[in-house]
C-alpha cells in the first residue's frame, strides 16, 4: 500500500514537473514501473532495451522498510552487493536521480538477501540526444501510466502555475486519503 501510495505521489510530482518550462529531451523513468523498486519486481527486465541518456532522470519508490538504495563505485561492488563504501545512500522512499554525465552508474538495495536476488540496477548513461523533434518531457514508467499523463491538454503559459498548482494540491490530497489522514 505504501509503495502505491509512492508511485502515485511520484507520478504527481512528474506530472506537475511537466507544467515549467520545456527541458530538451528529457525522459523520467520510474525505476521498476508500476510495482517501483520491490523484491518482486524485476528490475533487469525493466531496464533492458530502455535508453538512459545524460539529463534524463530516473525515480526510485520504494519501502524503506525492505532497505534502502546505495550508489556503488564499481562493477565488482555491485555485483558481490558490497555496500560498505556507497558514493550515495537514498532512503526517502522517493528519490529523483538526475543522469547529468555519460558513464555507468551503479543502484542495489541495501537488504543483501533482497540485492542478491536481483534488486539492483546498472544504468548506462548515453550523450544526450540532439533531435528538435522530442522537445517535450516524457515519461517513461508503463504505457498506461505514459499516456494516461499524457492525455491531458497542454496549457497555455499564463496557466502553468495555476495547472501545477492544482495538480500538486489534488496528489496531496490524494495521499492523505488514501493514507487515511
């Protein structure tokens, strides 16, 4: 229940991000898709045949009571799921990673049972891509998700603040009901 209520505050968060100004080609993907990043998930399958480049962004939902997430150095340490020497610990639950350089960067859950059963993640950062067509953000979680983001009209300029806003207000209250506060 609490990673749904993540995933829908996390995709809250993305919408009222598409509503400032245009960023390129920037993608977020949602580590995991719809489940986020869980032990059930299959986070290698997720990943593969997706195209990470440098200013996407990528969002990790999680429980952190199934562990946390650390950034790791080297191959060697994620593939043993050595977390004694992280570049970075997240363990908000809802982390936005910013992909700003080419290279390979290194994601495993702290549980080392969990890590070793496959909840890691390597992504391998791209140049950025130079295309005029894609000038709009996107999001990269599951088709559903995709579009139902999507679907919605695109405002005008003098509304963007005023259609954030809303947008913001309406996933807080969504959270709070569903989390019964």
């Amino acid at each position: 229940m609490a990673t749904a209520v993540k995933t829908l505050l996390a995709l809250a968060v993305i919408s009222v991000s598409f509503g400032g100004k245009s960023v390129g080609a920037e993608v977020h993907h949602l580590v995991g898709g719809d489940r986020g990043w869980d032990p059930s998930t299959n986070v290698a399958s997720w990943s593969s045949g997706r195209t990470f480049r440098v200013g996407d962004k990528i969002w990790f939902t999680y429980s952190i009571t199934q562990g946390m997430i650390a950034e790791l150095k080297t191959k060697e340490e994620f593939d043993s799921c050595d977390v004694r020497n992280p570049t970075r610990m997240y363990s908000d639950g809802l982390d936005g990673i910013s992909l700003n350089e080419e290279g390979i960067r290194y994601f495993v859950s702290t549980n080392s049972k969990v890590c070793k059963n496959g909840l890691k993640l390597h992504v391998e950062v791209m140049p950025e891509q130079t295309s005029d067509v894609n000038d709009i953000p996107k999001l990269s979680a599951s088709e559903d998700a995709a579009l139902a983001v999507a679907a919605g009209p695109t405002p005008s300029d003098s509304t963007h603040v005023g259609a954030g806003g809303a947008m913001l207000l309406s996933g807080i209250w969504l959270c709070s009901y569903i989390m019964g506060i």
